[in-house]
C-alpha cells in the first residue's frame, strides 16, 4: 500500500451518495475530495494525490498538490513538538505533514519555529506513516541557478534550508543557493527562517559565499560612520586629524569633542578600516574595499 500513498494515481469510482465520492486502488477505497459527486459515475476513472488525514481517513484529492512523493516545494511551519518534531502545512486538506526530530538539528534552538518555512517532499514508510523529507542539499545545488562574480556584495533575501556545523546553506529569493560560513553571522539562523546579507564571494559549483554581518557603516555608531564616509568622499581618502590634533579644530570640522573622535577612529581601527600617521587619519586596503 506505501508504494501509492503519498504520490499521484488513478482510482475507480465504487460509490458515492449526496455529499461523497469513493473511489478504490489496490483494494482500498478512499474518499475522493474537490469533486463534485454529480459528476462522475460509479465504474469513472478518477486521478488524485493518496495520504491518510488526521482521522486515519484514506483520502483521494484530486487537487493535485505541490508537494508529493519526489516533488519539493516550500511548507510552513505551524506547530512544533519537542519530543517528537515539527508540523508543517503543506496544502493538504485535514493533514500537516511531520518532519521527524531525526531529521532536524541536534541543537533545538536552531529548529525552526512557528511561520518558518521548510524546503521539502513526502516519503512513507513501512508502516504507512506519511514524514516530510528535507531536500538534500547536494541535490539542490545541482538544480539551483548558479551564482557568478558579478553577483559580489549584492544584497540578497532567502531562507535557511540545511544547518550544519561547517554552517548554514540558504536557498535564495534569486533562485541561487547560498553559504555562510559561522564567522559571518552574529548567530546560528534557525532551519527555515528567512535571513537577509550580502554576497561576499562564490564558490566553484556557483554556490555563493553570504555573509549575515552588518556591512561596515551598519555597524558603525553614528561618529564613526559620519568620519568614514568623510573618509570615503575625500579625493585621497585622508583627513588631517588625528589623536593629537587640537581638541577646537576637531570640534570645529567635525562638530564633535575630541574624546567622541578619539572613540570613533578606535571603532574604525577595531574593524581594520582606517590608520592613523603624523598627517592625520586614511583608510586601509579594506576601508577602501568597504562600500558605504
């Protein structure tokens, strides 16, 4: 019997009344759904997707689904349950599909949670239970749309689809699958939760490196952005302060003390993105690299 539920089949017309249909496969009879009884009669031929609902009902609906046996599509999460997994709606009428707790992170604070998104088809097993299957991420990146250099510092938009401890693969609102690496995020991102960063580079196989990090003047103060974008505009990317400068002309050009300038250029100093010499404060290889 698991070799028809879970995917798309033909059944036979055996009864119907008033307000259902039955149809039968293998010896089994399902009720049929989205059909209108008066239109078929008893010996048609019907085509649906097969699952068992939450009343253990085996069911026949002849919507076909977007996701079946074979075929992945995004579900959402709608209920999760620590001892035995996650619940996710995936469009079929009286029945949330299972992600077994074997198949999610071991850590459960990057499980996803309730809205979250999860890339995903059916498998049954021995025992006619219905479990959502996790793509592979290998098999995503052979049909993924390949990334190119072009792509460099563009931002993106996607949603976390496998959560390893090398890091986190993204499948991106661009149709590319994306990797970030732990030293690019301020935190682990939940399996299905929507993330939004930056290409950083690509890979080989055209999966493109993202980095989750607040670009440089993101995470800047308000001081230390102003100074690197004076930085950024001037023609040699230099001013002629510097920690030594007079506590007047700092306050005079850049409308601060000299102890908020001091606090800044330390900040931009911290993330490598200026230096100081005896003519006053410039940018690095990587301030220059830095978009604003």
């Amino acid at each position: 019997m698991n070799n028809i539920l879970g995917t798309i089949t033909t059944a036979m017309v055996i009864d119907k009344n008033q307000t259902n249909l039955f149809a039968q496969k293998e010896g089994v009879t399902f009720k049929v759904l989205d059909e209108e009884v008066s239109a078929f009669d008893i010996g048609d031929v019907i085509e649906g997707f097969c699952y068992i609902n939450k009343k253990d009902e085996y069911v026949l609906m002849t919507k076909i689904p977007s996701i079946y046996e074979g075929v992945y599509d995004w579900g959402e999460v709608v209920e999760v349950q620590r001892e035995l997994g996650v619940f996710v709606d995936v469009g079929w009428t009286e029945k949330d599909l299972a992600v077994s707790l074997d198949d999610l992170p071991v850590f459960t604070n990057v499980w996803p949670r309730k809205g979250d998104r999860l890339f995903l088809t059916v498998r049954t097993d021995q025992k006619n239970r219905m479990w959502g299957q996790l793509a592979q991420i290998d098999d995503v990146i052979q049909k993924a749309t390949e990334g190119h250099s072009e792509m460099h510092n563009e931002n993106i938009e996607g949603t976390v689809i496998s959560s390893l401890k090398a890091g986190s693969y993204l499948y991106l609102d661009n149709d590319c699958v994306g990797f970030v690496h732990p030293n690019e995020r301020d935190r682990e991102p939940r399996l299905g939760e929507a993330v939004s960063g930056r290409v950083i580079g690509v890979r080989e196989d055209g999966v493109l490196y993202v980095s989750l990090l607040p670009r440089a003047y993101e995470a800047l103060d308000d001081d230390a952005a102003m100074i690197f974008t004076l930085l950024k505009r001037s023609s040699n990317h230099r001013i002629p302060y510097h920690d030594k400068s007079d506590p007047e002309d700092i306050k005079e050009y850049f409308g601060i003390s000299k102890g908020q300038f001091k606090r800044a250029v330390g900040r931009l100093m911290k993330q490598r993105l200026v230096l100081q010499d005896k003519d006053g404060t410039y940018l690095t290889k990587d301030g220059l690299e830095r978009e604003l």
